[in-house]
C-alpha cells in the first residue's frame, strides 16, 4: 500500500521531468495532472506557442502510456476518430472484415485545436468521453483504462472586419460602421494599447448558429486602425463586401464547409450567404400622440394606423411618388386602380387629394406641410430626390413587409414571362429591399451599370414572389403559369464528387439495369445533375441534390428491412446488385472463378454458396455503414436557410485608416455587406454538452521573463531531446485513482464547495446560467486530488478555492452586463470566492 509520503515523492518526479520540456507552465501541468488522478477530462485554452501540445506530449511519454493526436480540422468526420470496417486478407488466402480502430483507441488522447471541427464531429466524442466506449455500426468496443481526452482549443478572437461604409443587420436595422460609431462616441468601454475600442450600443443582430439556423444574439461594436488594403468581395448574383485581408468567410470550398480569410479566397470558393432572415421583434416607432407633440406646424386631422394600408401608402410614395417641402404626390399610368387605393386611404387620414392627369399620367397630390413633418418625425421617412426607404422597415411585420413589397416592386418593376426586373439609384434602397426579400426566402441579383441599379427576380424566385407576394393587379399575372417548374442557375450546392459516386455506387443504383423490377438510374430526378457530377462537375442543383438524399433515403432503408435479407438465400444476385458488389468484386476477394459465382446465382448450386453468402453478409453491413456516413454529409448541405454563392472578383482598394466589426459572444458571426453577403466565422464553440463532459478548462498563460529566458535557453540553441524517465505506469495510475477519491473531506469544506456553486446560479446580475450539480462533484474531486499531490490527508479551503476556477469557467455563461463591464469568468469567480 502506497503511503502519503510517497504519493508526493511520485507527483514531485513527475513534475520534475516534466519540466525539463515544459517551462513556465506549473499550473497547466499540475491541473492537468489533477484531471488524470480524478480519471477525467481536460480542456486546455491558450493563444498558439504556450506548449499546450508539447505539453500533452510529454506527459503521456512520463506516464508510459499509449498517446495519440487528432488534428481538428472543419473536415474531420466522426470515422476518422472512432475508426471504421475494413476489409482484411487472411494468411489462408480468405478476406473478411475487421474493425480498424481510430486514434481514439489509446490512453491519452490529445484533441488539438478541437473547436476547429464542426459540432458533429465534436459529438463523435462524447459516448468516449462519458462511456469510455465507442459504437460503430452495430458493434460497440470498450476503451481500455486509464482512458483521458486533453483538448487545445485557441481562445476565439476578433479576426475579421469592415470598411466603415459597409452596412450590418443591427436591431432590425441596416447600419454602416460609420453609422453605428457616430451614435455611440462617448459609450466606448473599454480600448487596448493598439487602438482597438469596444462599445456598447444596446444592440443585437442575427448570428449563425452550429444548426445552420439564424438567431437572434445580442453584440457590441469594436473599431480598430487599419492600414492595409481591404477586400472587395463580389458574387455571382452580385453581392459585395469590403474587408480587411484577415477577415473570415464561411465557405463551401470543393464541398466542404470551412472558413477562410479574405486574402485566402479564390474564384473557385462558394460565400455561404443567408437565403433566409427570421421574423424580427418590431421596431418601437414614435406613437401618434408623441409626434404630434414633438411637430412645430399644425396638428393632423386623424392617427395614421400602422397597418397594411400604411405599408401601401408609403410603398406608393417612395416608389411612385414624390414627397416635396410642402406636399405628397402619387403618380400612376399602368395600375389606376392603384392609384384609386391610395386615395381612398389618403381620404381616410383626413386628407382630399387633388386628382389630376398630365401626359397620360394620373396624380393624386395632397397640399399639407405638417403631414411631411409628420412623415419624418414619426416614421423617418424623408423627401428630396432621391427618396430612401428607412431601414428600420426591415422590422415590418410579416402582412405590412409583404404589402411594402407588393406594391414597391409593382409600381416600379416590367413584370415579364419569366423575371421581374425594377431600377433604383439608391444603393440603400436597393439593399433594404434585398434584405426585405430575404425575410421571404426570396433572392434577387443587383446588377449596377454606372448609374442605376438593376435588380432582377427570377426563376424559382420569381414564381415564389407571385405566388407569396403577389402584384397590385392580379389581371396582369394570369397569363403567366404559376405552376410551372422552374429552376434558379445560382442555387447549386458545391459537392465532394467521390461522396456522390460512392454513393450512387454502393447502393448498385448505376449498374446491374437488366434486373427486372429496378427503376433505372436515368428515370431518377436527379439524373441530370449526377450525370454533370459523373463528368467532372463539382455542383449539384439544390432541388436535385434534395431529391437525391430523399431517393437515397428511401433505398437505404429498403437494404435494412427483415424481408431483403431474404433476397439473399432465393436471389443472391439481386442481392448482390443491391449493395453494389460486382461478380468481380467477389472473385477476386475470395479467389474463385466467375462461373462458380454464376452457378449461385443462375441455379442455386451450393458449391461455395456459404463463402460467398458470408462475404455478402458483412459487405451488406459496410455498405449500410458508408452509405448512412455519406448520407449524413450530403444533407448538412442542405438548408433552407443558406446558400452558397460563388466568387466572381477579389479587388484590393486603398483603406482609410480604420475598420469595424461586431463581437458576437459565444457564436461570433453577423451579417454583413450588400444584399447580405457572407456570413464571418472563425472557429465552431463547443456545445454545452461537450464542454461538460471536461472537469478542468485549464487556462494556459504567458510564462514570466525568467521563465521565457530560459525557454530561449533550452530551445534556441542546438536542439536535442530530453531523455525522459518514466514515472507512472497504467497500473499505478490507476491505484492512484482510487487513492484520489479515499482522500476525507470535512463536512464544513463540503457545504464550502457547494455553495460557491449554488451561488453560480444565484448571481444573477452577472451570471446567465450557472453550473449544475456536476460542478459540485467535479470540485470537490478535483480538490481531493489536489491535496494528494501535495502529500495531505484531507482537503482544505484553499484546495476548494484554487480548483474553483478551472472547474468552473466552462460551466458558467456570463450575463450580458458581466461582458459590458468587460469581465471575464475568473473575474466573476472570483468575486464568487470573496
């Protein structure tokens, strides 16, 4: 039996060797070596060149355990962590199957960089984590003790920003960079030595989640000097953006889904853009009561309601109309019954428009100067030449933003046999209306020709307007058939070909055409897009790619019905067929001829029957397994509320000295730019229910100046490899997890810990979520750990208070006040703690 004595001797080698590579890092280590007493997980943050790898390293080859290292990238998919089928030749001359373990196989595995990997290759380790086993297909495989995951993760920053005359989605709003800073000049909370300001401004915008849904998350701004070029980003429907070179774009690049920064893009990367924007909260307007006692001219004769007769009236004036010093006008040709409409709701404020025609054109002009005072006070809608549609109407209700568009794009548009194309000179209203169109899923393409723009709706966008949007006169739509099935050129889903090919040919869709019953590959209704796939195309249109995975769909779940395992013993060959194995595939893995293959299936002849039947037995049960694999990773591809836009020029342009952006926590991505374009991410967050499944999230900081000289020391002149001792085997450390949790701890030192935790979800003013009662088991183990290492047979105040932070930083989410204040989780620990 190992005494206290000599548990301190075995923690103080082992640190002692450590440090000959790691200098500097006391703590991370000593927290890292608490989470293998406890036989838990850990999770180490810190900006990239703090040894957090090496660290890991060194620690598993002092320990005499197993190590292995996984890289997280965006395209790292589950298998390649858990492991997967392969096919495995005998010493007989016999091939069969055999589970090839992935690098989650080992005692210490060290996940670096883990919030590089999308959220479900993230998930992959969680039944490791927590079950210390791994599921594939039908099998699971124990994980063999001691088991740990230490993940790196790179603390997310603020990587990207604008050109200050770019506009964000802020509050339901259009706003620029210069926009946003000229109303909050004086609410700067915090700047750094380089210049970078952050401010609040009481604000929220729209964020990408890791479900691929758009949410609604509160933000701040920051601005920072920035000399270099920025990036004009242009797309294929002509959406624009101008960056910084370090600004990062979630992309589809050759069908996977990454983030590159600006100077990285190519002509060849597809922006994921929003398709869709969800329903906002309404923009509080200025009630009639207050705007008319905030107006210096005459008081009006009635309330305007905000309505869709409203939506109506106003459409008809910026688009149609003319709003003057002293007057309102509505002018109309082609839709009198329009026109009729806008008198009618004029009358119904209290107002006797003059009607008139000029030239062929009817007018309706109402003389009234407190109603253009009234229009701007209360509404913001203002006159002059160019009439701007307020961007505060992309918070319109659902009826009135439809109503606003009806008649906008009517009065200005030539609606034709197959697209609606209307012309603006104001960029800002050209931009709101995209954004309004988004609200119902509808894209349009802006084309500027030097002086105006040109915005078109069409294909599958046209159709979708008519049919949800409608136009001010139903007579003029009637001809065009609403029903038809049109198709969008730009919405194409950029695809991993192999996956396709794979799939198509592992289901035996493609081959095997004279079994009577199959459907042919060519009747199918994504043919045609496969068939450009087939021939080099590395795109696939989104309805086809969606018919895909729902015909696949339907044939994968054909292969695991009771009844077509029966396929197998009265026709082997359309068996065969159906899981994609050639009589080919079958001669050369069990070395037979082809004609003993075809007496089974031509006559049933048993000769080599059960060899073949077997083999056929597990290449069914690899097929099922890739096909499902493959399946998964073409309907993360689909969403309805993206959509991928290809690049179509990169121009470098002079800066003027400063940039923005928006510091989204937690999520740390908005919506930017011309017509919403690009969505900028850096790095996935982990979902709560994987950063739970670590006890420490271990912070590793920069090393002092003694500590950093002697890093320069050790590693800048000639380099060679530290002889390493190993200290702990697995058995010991597996003795000395059982000793952990034999360590007494007082009563007293128990409602210690547990309180501090209670006080978590209490502390409301700085804490939205506090832990749960995982913390207070957590703590209290890794303080029992603590004073192991330290040779003490009981665990102290101070043991609670040191491990508080590392088990509790993952586990609390701030208030948006705390980040306001800018405060970070140790300093709200730490207040925990007084």
């Amino acid at each position: 039996m190992m005494r206290l004595e000599d548990t301190k001797k075995l923690m103080d080698a082992l640190f002692a060797e450590v440090r000959k590579v790691i200098v500097g890092q006391d703590e991370m280590i000593h927290q890292m070596t608490v989470a293998l007493l406890t036989n838990s997980h850990a999770l180490l943050e810190g900006y990239p060149g703090l040894a957090k790898t090496l660290a890991v390293r060194t620690v598993s080859e002092v320990l005499d355990l197993k190590f292995s290292r996984i890289q997280n990238t965006p395209d790292l998919m589950p298998s390649d962590i858990t492991g997967t089928y392969i096919i495995e030749e005998t010493s007989g001359g016999k091939r069969q199957f055999k589970f090839q373990p992935g690098p989650i196989f080992a005692n210490i595995v060290l996940a670096d960089e883990i919030n590089r990997a999308t959220p479900k290759t993230q998930s992959a380790m969680l039944e490791a984590m927590q079950e210390k086993q791994v599921t594939v297909g039908n099998s699971t495989f124990k994980l063999e003790e001691p088991f740990f995951v230490l993940a790196t993760m790179n603390p997310i920053e603020q990587e990207g920003s604008l050109a200050l005359d770019e506009p964000v989605f802020v509050n339901g709003e259009l706003k620029t960079g210069s926009e946003l800073l000229a109303a909050v000049e004086d609410r700067c909370i915090a700047e750094n030595k380089k210049g970078t300001k952050l401010y609040d401004i009481d604000a929220w915008t729209l964020s990408l989640n890791t479900s691929g849904k758009l949410e609604k998350q509160k933000c701040l701004l920051y601005t920072l000097p920035y000399q270099d070029e920025f990036i004009v980003l242009t797309t294929r429907t002509g959406r624009k953006l101008k960056v910084t070179k370090n600004h990062p774009f979630l992309v589809n690049e050759n069908g996977i889904i990454l983030w590159k920064k600006a100077e990285e893009l190519t002509k060849q990367d597809y922006v994921i853009n929003p398709a869709r924007l969800p329903v906002v909260e309404q923009k509080n307007i200025v009630s009639h009561e207050e705007a008319i006692a905030l107006m210096s001219q005459m008081p009006l004769p009635n309330d305007i309601p905000f309505d869709e007769d409203f939506a109506f009236w106003i459409a008809f004036l910026l688009s149609d109309g003319a709003i003057g010093e002293k007057y309102v006008e509505a002018v109309q040709k082609n839709y009198p019954e329009a026109l009729d409409r806008f008198v009618a709701i004029s009358k119904k404020y209290g107002f006797c428009p003059s009607v008139f025609t000029n030239r062929g054109c009817r007018y309706a002009r109402i003389y009234s100067k407190p109603l253009v005072e009234y229009l701007h006070i209360r509404f913001g809608v203002t006159g002059g030449k160019d009439k701007e549609i307020p961007s505060w109407f992309l918070s319109f209700p659902a009826k009135l933003n439809k109503e606003f568009l009806r008649t906008f794009i009517s009065l200005e548009s030539s609606l034709r046999d197959n697209r609606i194309v209307f012309t603006q000179k104001s960029v800002r209203n050209v931009n709101v209306i995209m954004h309004m169109l988004l609200r119902e899923g509808i894209l349009s393409w802006p084309r500027h020709d030097g002086r105006i723009f040109r915005l078109k709706i069409q294909g599958e966008d046209f159709i979708r307007f008519l049919k949800q949007i409608g136009w001010v006169s139903q007579e003029r739509i009637q001809k065009i058939g609403l029903h038809r099935k049109t198709r969008s050129s730009f919405r194409v889903v950029p695809v991993l070909r192999r996956v396709i090919l794979k799939l198509v040919e592992r289901l035996g869709i493609n081959s095997f055409h004279t079994l009577k019953g199959r459907q042919s590959i060519t009747s199918r209704p994504w043919y045609g897009s496969y068939k450009g796939i087939k021939e080099g195309e590395v795109v696939m249109s989104v309805d086809a790619l969606r018919e895909f995975v729902k015909d696949i769909k339907k044939e994968l779940e054909t292969r695991k019905l009771p009844n077509f395992f029966e396929t197998l013993k009265s026709n082997p060959r359309q068996f065969a067929a159906k899981i994609g194995v050639p009589m080919t595939d079958i001669t050369e893995h069990l070395r037979i001829s082809r004609n003993q293959v075809w007496s089974l299936y031509d006559s049933g002849n048993p000769s080599h029957g059960g060899q073949i039947t077997q083999f056929l037995q597990g290449q069914h049960t690899q097929c099922i397994q890739e096909a499902e694999q493959q399946l998964k990773y073409c309907e993360a591809l689909l969403s309805e509320d993206i959509y991928y836009d290809q690049i179509t020029s990169l121009e470098c342009v002079p800066s003027n000295g400063m940039a923005f952006g928006l510091t989204v926590p937690k999520l740390q991505n908005y919506i930017a730019g011309f017509g919403g374009c690009g969505i900028n991410h850096n790095t996935y967050p982990l979902p709560e229910a994987q950063a739970d499944r670590f006890l420490l999230k271990i912070r590793a900081g920069y090393p002092n100046a003694e500590d950093e000289l002697k890093i320069v020391d050790l590693y800048a002149e000639e380099l060679k490899k530290q002889p390493l001792r190993k200290v702990l085997n697995a058995e010991s450390l597996l003795y000395l997890q059982k000793l952990t949790r034999q360590v007494p701890v007082a009563t007293d030192i128990k409602k210690y810990a547990v309180g501090i935790i209670t006080a978590t979800r209490n502390k409301k003013d700085l804490i939205e979520y506090g832990a749960s009662p995982r913390a207070s088991i957590g703590l209290v183990l890794a303080a029992k750990a603590r004073a192991l290492m330290e040779g003490r047979k009981y665990v102290s105040k101070d043991d609670i208070n040191k491990m508080a932070y590392p088990i509790l930083r993952h586990r609390i989410i701030l208030s948006f006040e705390a980040e306001r204040q800018n405060l970070h989780e140790d300093d709200v620990i730490k207040q925990l703690l007084k």
